[in-house]
C-alpha cells in the first residue's frame, strides 16, 4: 500500500539558490499560484458582462462579495469595511487552496503547517500593530478587561498575554491539522480498494466517496473558521474588550 503520507512531499520543481538560502520553485508554490490564477480568473470573467441580472457565475462572484462583506460588518462593524479587501483575499486564497487541493493528483498546501502558520502570523502582526496604533498605550488593557478586580491582576494578565500570544498557533494549527487529516483519510480507505478486489473493495471505496463529500464541506468551513476568527481579532483590535 502506498503512503498516505507521501502526498504531503514537497518536491523542487526548480532549483533557486540564494547564497546559503534554498529559494526553489516547489510544487507548493506552482499550486500557490494556480490558486491566485484561479481566483482571478473567477472573479474576472464572472463579473466581465457585469448585467442587471446576474448569470451564474456573476451571482457566485456576489454571493462571495455579499458573503464576506456580511461577516465583516457583523463582527467587526462598519469601521471594519477598510479591511476588506484583505480578508476577502484571504477567504478566497484559503478556500481555493483546499478545493484544488480536492483534485486527483494536485497538492494542497494548506496541508503544511509552515504555509498555515505564515498566514496566522501576519494576520496575528497586522491586527497587533492596528490595535497600538489605534490605541497606543491602551492597547495594554486587551490583558486586564474592565471591571476585573486588581487582584486578580497577577493571575489574569498572565493568561491573557498566553492565549493572545497562542492565537497564531491554534489559527495555523487547525486549518493544517483538518486538511491533513482529511487528505489522509481518503488515502488510506483509497489503498484497501485494489486489495480487496471486486468483492470487498466496493466498501472502502463507498467510505472514500462519502469523505470526498464531506471534505469539500471542510474546505469551506475551515476557510471560513480561519477567515471569522481573523475578523474577531480585528473587532479586538478596533475596540479592545
């Protein structure tokens, strides 16, 4: 049986040194940009005819719209509209990440924890630096919310600074570990088809269909998982606690 892991390899596609540093073109970063191709193909040509009444592809393109503009405005508010443009691309950049990654021998990158956690950190940066600029030294009360007794200063600002500080962690963490263990899932149920052979190899192959279906339901939500706790680190940010 082959290894259900194997599909998870990064291979050089071209070789790119920078000194000591290996800046090679990977298999990673071609499905990086054929997600950033397909997106903008999506919206381009969906929104091209631009008509009253929306065909097909134009409602999709709106209904991403409507979408994302409605969890902005429901979790952050109206001064969280600046921001849109940014976590729109984000949604659409993680969610075609995952559903290409659906297709028989692509790649998904989501898949790596180092492609997870560079995402989860320059949301993490970015919404920090948006709050101390707002906020300046009131930024510092994220970690004492009102009304809390100064007693329990020393125990509380400590665990407020740990879970502000694992944020990055638990956002990369969970969109790595789900499309990982998904991906996986489908492989191994997928090796024990041929084996069992036309009397037994219906049954893994029932489940593998059953998983397919359910992972295109994961590759949304955790796109939308990532993409909604960003918008509540940016309503923290805009007005503390």
């Amino acid at each position: 049986m082959a290894n259900p892991l194997k599909q998870f390899e990064i291979h050089t596609l071209i070789p790119i040194s920078l000194g000591d540093i290996d800046a090679s073109f990977t298999n990673s970063a071609l499905f990086m940009i054929l997600a950033v191709a397909a997106i903008t193909m999506f919206l381009t040509l969906s929104m091209r005819g631009n008509k009253l009444v929306p065909g097909r592809w134009q409602s999709m393109a709106e209904l991403s719209y409507e979408f994302i503009a409605g969890m902005i405005r429901d979790n952050v508010g109206s001064e969280g509209r600046r921001y849109f443009p940014f976590v729109f691309s984000l949604f659409m950049f993680i969610l075609f990440a995952n559903m290409i990654g659906l297709i028989p021998y692509s790649f998904t990158f989501t898949s790596h924890i180092i492609v997870t956690f560079a995402m989860a950190i320059f949301v993490f940066t970015g919404v920090t630096v948006i709050a101390i600029v707002r906020h300046r030294l009131r930024f510092f009360s994220l970690f004492l919310p009102p009304g809390v007794p100064i007693v329990m200063a020393p125990i509380l600002i400590p665990i407020e600074i740990l879970s502000y500080l694992s944020r990055p962690i638990s956002l990369s963490i969970r969109l790595f570990a789900n499309m990982m263990a998904g991906h996986t899932m489908l492989k191994v149920f997928a090796g024990f088809v041929v084996p069992l052979g036309i009397v037994g190899g219906w049954l893994p192959l029932s489940v593998d269909v059953a998983l397919i279906g359910f992972e295109f339901l994961v590759a949304f939500l955790q796109a939308y998982v990532f993409t909604i706790l960003t918008c509540l680190y940016l309503n923290d940010a805009i007005h503390l606690h």
